[in-house]
C-alpha cells in the first residue's frame, strides 16, 4: 500500500521555528487534514510536503524511499493547490486549465478532461470567459480544477474551500472522495467546516518549539 510520510521534521521560517519534532503518515485512500492557529505553520507544512521548500530537519519518505533523493518524481506524483489561485487573466477558463494540465500531461483526452474538470466544478458554462472576468469564487473553482485535469496520487490543498459556496463546496468535497475510492491521498489544511469521512487530524499547535509558539 502506498504511505506517505513524515518524521521529526523541522520548519525554520525568516530564522524563526516554526514546528519542530513534526511527524505524520497518510496512505492510499487515506485524507489528513492540518489545524492549528495562524501562524502554526500549515501553509508552510504543504510547502515542505509538496517540495517548494526543505525542512531544516526530518526526512519526507514515499513508500520507503527519501522524496529528497527524486524530488522531480515527488513533484510529478502531486496537485499543491495553494492561497494563490494563479489564474492568467488574459487567458479564458478553459485555456488556463489546458495550460495547466499540459504540464502535468498530454494525450488525446486532454481536452476531454479538461471539460470533465470544469464540469465537475460547475464552471463549464465560463469555458469562454477570460479569467478576469471572474469573481473570486469562480477563480478558486478553476485554481481546484486543475487537481482533476491532470492524475496525480498527492493532493495538497491550503484552505481549499476559502471564498467557496456551498455547492462549489459540495463539489469539492465530491472529489475528495472520489479520489480517495480510487486510491488517491489527500492533505488539507482546514479553518472549521466538516472534515472528509474518516480523515486523521494534525494539531500543529502540538508542536510548536518551545519559545517560539
């Protein structure tokens, strides 16, 4: 079964410690989903998890293996959906998903599952409309798109839901579980709302460094 892993892991942040002795473990089909105050450092776990920063100690471990010793293999196994929605404003919906996905994969279903994408996220109606055009709500509905255009085992999502309605959270939270049936992981960092079915929970507030809560 694949597992995904930490274990005494440290965050150092502006010469700031931002957790330390951290340690976490998520298998297929598994979601853990990080709390904790402002500031605890779940923006910058996902960070570390998803390879766009180091830890200052501790090992990340893919089915045994270091992620340190491939870290392009780690990248292409993951989505890493952050605050940053990164829609191109000149580029209409369904172009900024394609340019997306294509980076992750091509093929002749590209175009086919960027539609499925939009549709699933109820924005395939904007397929057309320029990204500047959109309300921040329609923004975070094409930035959460991209994790369903292109396959990747690893979701990591930094507060998905901010700015979301209900139904675009319905929504979500519908490909969190298909994902998940189908073997996938998932870690999201969450302020409140109900959690995925069954998901582990990460208080980071547990290991903030003494004198630097």
């Amino acid at each position: 079964m694949t597992t995904f892993s930490g274990t005494d892991l440290v965050c150092v942040r502006s010469e700031r410690t931002v957790f330390a002795g951290l340690a976490f473990e998520v298998r297929a089909g598994g979601a853990l989903v990080l709390v904790g105050p402002n500031g605890s450092g779940k923006s910058s776990l996902l960070r570390l998890l998803a390879g766009l920063a180091r830890p200052a100690a501790g090992n990340l471990i893919w089915n045994g293996e270091d992620v340190a010793e491939d870290a392009e293999a780690h990248r292409g196994r993951l989505h890493y959906v952050g605050h940053d929605d990164a829609v191109k404003p000149v580029l209409t919906v369904a172009e900024n998903l394609t340019f997306w996905a294509a980076l992750r994969a091509d093929g002749d279903d590209l175009g086919a599952r960027t539609v499925a994408a939009l549709d699933a996220f109820g924005i395939g109606r904007l397929a057309d409309v320029p990204g500047r055009f959109l309300s921040a709500g329609q923004r975070r509905r094409l930035a959460l798109a991209r994790v369903l255009a292109a396959p990747a085992t690893l979701w990591l999502l930094d507060e998905p839901r901010t700015v979301l309605d209900a139904e675009a959270q319905e929504m979500l939270d519908a490909a969190i579980a298909r994902h998940r049936d189908g073997g996938g992981m998932v870690v999201m960092a969450l302020h409140g709302g109900d959690r995925p079915e069954g998901a582990a929970t990460l208080d980071l507030s547990q290991f903030a460094a003494r004198g630097h809560a």
